[in-house]
C-alpha cells in the first residue's frame, strides 16, 4: 500500500549481513524500502540520523578517532582493608547503644557504624557507611540476635552496599550483662575496579572495522566478553 510521508527509514546493510544481501559490500551497497511510498511534487532526500545498534561510534576520519570501553573485574587475594571485631559490653555505661559506639569510637576516629534509638527509644537503627559490612555471628553474637528478634543460631550479614545500609528493628532496652563476651564483626568490602581502555581507530585495514575493533579488545584486555 502507499503512503503519503514525511520522512522515511532506510535499512543501510554492510558486508556483515551478507546472507541477506549478498550482492552487496559496505560501499556501495542496494537496499528496499521497508515499504511503497509516494513522493508528491519536488523532493530532496538526505540522511538526517543514523541508528547502530549496540555501544559503536560512526567513524569520521577527522574526529571520533577513540572508541572507549569500560570494563569491571572482581580481584581476589590477599587484602589490607580495615576488619573489627566490636565489643558489645562496656562496663562504663548502663545503656547498651551508649557503650557500644564508644567501643567504635575506640577502634576507629570515624565510625564506619552508628546505633542509635527512634520512635521514643522503641527501635533500634544500625547505620552503616558506603561498602562496610556488618556480620552477626550466632557464635559471638546470640544475645545480639534475640536482641534483634532475629535466628540466634544462624549467622546475619548485613552486605556492604555502595549506598550504605540502614538495619531498623523493634528494640528493648536489654541488660548489659547479657552482652559479656559478644561481639559483631565489620569490614570494608572493596568496591569493583572499573576500567577504561581507549582503542585508536587510526590506521584501520580494509576490512570489517568492527572485527578489528573486536581484535583489538582481545588484544588490550585479553578478553571480549566484557564488551559485549
């Protein structure tokens, strides 16, 4: 059926589809139209957008001379990032919160975890900082978890989001005592390393350019799939 239009899509094919045309290389080439159209009185026709899919960049001799990709890799070994193990007694206060941001305060000058009460001292918020990790062991931390209303035989972690992490539970003002010997661990999780390689379009071959782009990935990073 025609139709009266505006402006149309052309599908501009390359030497990469060549069992649909196969008469075809990426210059010059033939293509359809997706359908009939009518072009009433004069027209002038030009190229107004190009759409590639996936992540390419349209190649021009003088500018765009980078293609840029990043990449994140996870990196296993041996560390040095801070770990603690918190008391949760402190003889010096009745208060179980009071004592035990003190004996934060003890380990570290910036606290990477706060407790606090809300809701008239009827919850109890942990706060922690971006990538640090709480870790309630049903070992050390029992009381803790009752205190908590949570399993006291199954360990808890809190993860170590890029955000931070907040931990709002229901809260009654314990008996120190109970706390004798427990303690709850936090450490810094590392954040993934993200990196960005340049790979220079200058001095392509004659050939698929996005083959050689592909190449060149392996060839810096020794690996393609974090591309794709």
């Amino acid at each position: 059926m025609n139709q009266n239009v505006n402006d149309f899509h052309i599908l501009l094919p390359s030497n990469a589809s060549m069992n649909y045309f196969p008469q075809n290389t990426a210059d010059p080439f033939q293509t359809k139209l997706a359908y009939p159209i009518t072009l009433n009185r004069e027209w002038e026709c030009c190229l107004t957008e190009v759409s590639i899919p996936g992540k390419y960049f349209t190649i021009h001799p003088d500018y765009n001379d980078y293609y840029s990709i990043e990449t994140t890799e996870n990196v296993e070994g041996t560390t040095l990032l801070p770990e603690f193990s918190i008391p949760l007694y402190n003889e010096n206060y009745t208060d179980f919160v009071e004592g035990v941001n003190a004996n934060v305060k003890k380990l570290v000058k910036d606290p990477p975890i706060k407790f606090s009460l809300t809701e008239n001292k009827k919850k109890i918020r942990i706060s922690l900082k971006p990538y640090w990790e709480l870790t309630i062991t049903a070992e050390k931390g029992n009381n803790f978890l009752r205190l908590l209303k949570l399993d006291p035989y199954k360990d808890n972690v809190t993860p170590g989001y890029s955000g931070g992490a907040t931990v709002m539970r229901n809260y009654t003002a314990p008996n120190v005592e109970f706390f004798k010997d427990q303690e709850i661990q936090i450490k810094l999780k590392s954040p993934i390393p993200k990196n960005t390689h340049e790979i220079s379009l200058h001095d392509m071959e004659k050939r698929d350019i996005f083959d050689q782009i592909t190449e060149k990935i392996i060839y810096k990073i020794g690996d393609v799939l974090a591309f794709f």
